[in-house]
C-alpha cells in the first residue's frame, strides 16, 4: 500500500466518524481470543475446527450491521476472495449447532466491557432520587417469532406451521446504562421464562459495577415465591399477581394521596400469602385507581419516608422501555429476519441483535453529549440508519484488510473513552431526536 492509497483510505474513515466509532468498539469488546476463550468454557461437547467462535460472530455481525444484506451474501463475497476458512455449508451448520451457553455468555461478558465504555456523567436513566443508589434492573421474556418455515412437512400442516415458534429468554435490562445485561434461555418456546428468575439472579450476582439491585417486574413474576427470591439478593417493585393475595398489617395506617395524574393511591403495609401453605411475605401495595382496573404494585422498600409512594410509581412507569429494547432488537436490528432456523441457532442471533444494541446505546451516550441532549431522545432507529450507511461506505471504498488495519485498538476502556468522546464530539444532527413519549401507567 503507497502512502497516496494510504492517505486515501485515512481521509474516506475520517468523515465516517459514526462507522470509525462502531468499528472500534466491536474491535475492542470483540477480541478474538477473549471470544474464542469464551466459547472454550461453554462450549459443552461442541469443538473449534477449521472455523473458530470468534469468526462465527464476525460473520453473523457482517451480515446483521454492514454492506451485505444477508449472510448468504457476506458468505458468497468472502469466498470469492479466498478469505473464508471453510464452506457456507459448514457455516450453516455450527450456526445451527451453537451452544446456547456460548450464546449467553457472549452477550454476559461483552455487555460487561460495553459498561466501561459508558460515560457516567451522559447517564439519564430517569431514576427518582431516593432510588439512585440502586442499579435499577428490569426482567421480561422474549419469544423469538417469524420463524421461517422451511421444511416440507411444517409448510403443509398449517396447524403446526401457524405454531412454530423460536426459543425464548428471560433478559435483564439495567435503566442506569440502558443497556441488555445478559439473558438465560431455553430452545422451547413455549417454556414459562418466569421459572428461570434463579438463573438470572445468579448470572447478575457477580457482574462488576452492578450496585444492590432493584428488580422491576410485571405480574408474572408478582409471586410470593418470586418475591422471596428477589429479596434475598437485592429489592423489588412488582405488579401484584392476580392469584396472589395481600393481607393488610390493621396496625400501619393507610396512606391516601394522588399520583401525578391526579388519581388517588392507597400506601398499604402487610404480606403477601401463598395459597395452600400460608407463606407469606411482608411487602408494602400502593394501588392506583384508574378507569380500567386498579393498577397494584407491591415492593419490598417498606420504608415510606425514605422510598415514597409516587417515587415508587414513577420507577414502575418505566418498566415499559425493556418492551421499547425488545421492539427495537426485532424490528431496528432485525431479529425478524432470521438467519437459522433452529433454536440455537436464533438465540445466538439474538445474543448479537442485543449486543448490537448495547453498542449503539453507547454511541447514543456520546452524540447525545455532543448534541447537549437527554440519551432518552435520540432514536435508535434513525442512529443505526446513518451507522448502517456509513459502514456501508466504508467497506465499499476501503478493502477490508486495509480497513481493519486503520481501525484503532486501545488496551485501556480509559483511553477509549477519550477517542469516543473526542471522535463523536462534532458529529451531532437533529434529525437524531425522536417523537416525544407520553407517559404510561
């Protein structure tokens, strides 16, 4: 390479700030033999041949963020130029084979170094104050859809086709960084996500920079079980289960005030009982009164003073931002456009969606600073356009091998937080900001 192809290349990824800035992050947070270390440990009885973990999750990366539009087509472009290591087929197949626990641990344990690339003081997780000391954790399944139904037998029986359904996951979603903590999952997808609670709660018990959690959850997992689960390891806010009854403690008074919509809530103490044994559990219900039906919500922060009703209402409105993540992961990231047909196969798929994700929400941190505006307000859907256009760019004008030898590496998160900052800091546009949300109780 002269210095004229040089200066060439350098000057076409200068003004793609926002693909300079994606590229380098997957650079360092998808380390190849940290990948390949991963997949080691939970690889079960799979193996590493020809074609290692890590080029796995390059090529399913290529095919969902880049200038190919499927990975048949990433495959058939890599073959051409003698850069593949083995046959689309065998692709296929270790996709179709994938460990689910690689697939969990890849999104676990890359989230983790995404978390470090966060600056803090961009961070605007709508927290009350009286909460901000908790990492706030939101938990809800995801049913993988649109299967595509390939084989002959599925597309004549039309009562199994209109059944056929991908696996499902328990995720965790933080609302201080904004980002998909990680999952556990199951290839049935009609398996109940509600029964692998003790599997999340353990996976987040030794994250690093994970302060005393506080769960916020809907009525699935409003249980007297659940609720003892989420009390051994951090705090809850939950919306009461139907078939879980609340027995009143006659001797705390009853707390009558209005929400900020002017409706009236009731601050309760007493328990939660189990039918059938009588186990009970002490939480506090603040109901509202609304048109439909009462919302009722109970918590394990039974100090009112220090945890306020209203406060406690305001944290469980923003339950709904991981259906937001889960919307955007499916149809923004494309999880609808499946690339395997097995469980394995789309889970691992979806691993990569979310943590396509996470990196975006870290880019969001920085032009959302540059721009002076609240992370909340950039749209995903509109960043990850340009993104897409500009890594589209880029691998049309810069051979790749040049490419990846332009993309920067930093051994310190410290570092890259410095380049992040700098690199995004006056690539800001207005056509960023989404529509305003109204508020949801």
């Amino acid at each position: 390479m002269d210095a004229s192809e040089t200066s060439f290349e350098q000057s076409v990824l200068t003004r793609l700030p926002l693909a300079d800035a994606v590229m380098t992050i997957a650079r360092h947070v998808l380390e190849p033999t940290v990948l390949n270390e991963l997949y080691e440990e939970n690889r079960g009885a799979s193996y590493q041949k020809s074609l290692s973990f890590a080029e796995m999750v390059e090529l399913i990366r290529h095919a969902l963020i880049g200038p190919k539009k499927s990975l048949r087509a990433h495959l058939d472009a890599a073959a051409e130029a003698q850069t593949l290591s083995a046959t689309p087929r065998a692709v296929y197949d270790k996709l179709s084979r994938m460990p689910i626990a690689a697939s969990q641990a890849l999104l676990c344990q890359c989230t983790d170094r995404l978390r470090r690339l966060v600056p803090t003081e961009t961070v605007s997780p709508n927290i009350p104050a009286s909460m901000a000391h908790f990492s706030v954790v939101l938990l809800d399944g995801k049913l993988i859809k649109h299967v595509p139904r390939r084989l002959r037998p599925l597309r004549l029986d039309r009562v199994n086709a209109s059944t056929l359904l991908g696996g499902r996951a328990l995720a965790a979603y933080e609302l201080n960084s904004g980002m998909v903590l990680g999952f556990h999952s199951h290839p049935d997808g009609e398996a109940n996500d509600v029964k692998f609670v003790p599997e999340v709660l353990s996976m987040l018990e030794c994250r690093e920079g994970l302060r005393r959690p506080l769960y916020v959850c809907d009525s699935a997992f409003g249980t007297v079980m659940q609720a003892q689960r989420m009390a051994e390891r951090g705090d809850f806010i939950m919306r009461l289960h139907g078939g879980t009854s609340f027995i009143r403690d006659e001797s705390v008074p009853v707390l009558v005030g209005e929400d900020r919509f002017g409706r009236e809530t009731r601050d309760e103490s007493g328990w939660v009982v189990r039918l059938g044994d009588g186990v009970r559990m002490p939480v506090r219900r603040i109901s509202v009164e609304r048109d439909l039906e009462p919302l009722k919500v109970i918590t394990s922060l039974m100090d009112r003073e220090r945890y306020p009703a209203n406060d406690i209402l305001e944290l469980y409105l923003h339950r709904w931002q991981i259906e937001t993540m889960f919307q955007e992961v499916t149809e923004v990231f494309d999880l609808r456009r499946l690339i395997g047909t097995t469980p394995k196969a789309m889970l691992f798929q979806m691993a990569l969606c979310m943590l396509i994700y996470n990196v975006i929400r870290v880019v969001k941190h920085y032009v959302a600073d540059a721009g002076k505006q609240k992370v909340e307000d950039v749209s995903s859907e509109k960043l990850f356009g340009d993104v897409n256009e500009e890594m589209t760019a880029a691998y049309k004008l810069i051979p790749e091998p040049e490419l990846y030898e332009l993309i920067r590496e930093f051994d310190s998160p410290i570092d890259l937080v410095e380049w992040l900052r700098a690199r995004l800091a006056t690539c800001w546009k207005k056509i960023w900001l989404k529509a305003s949300n109204r508020s949801r109780l």
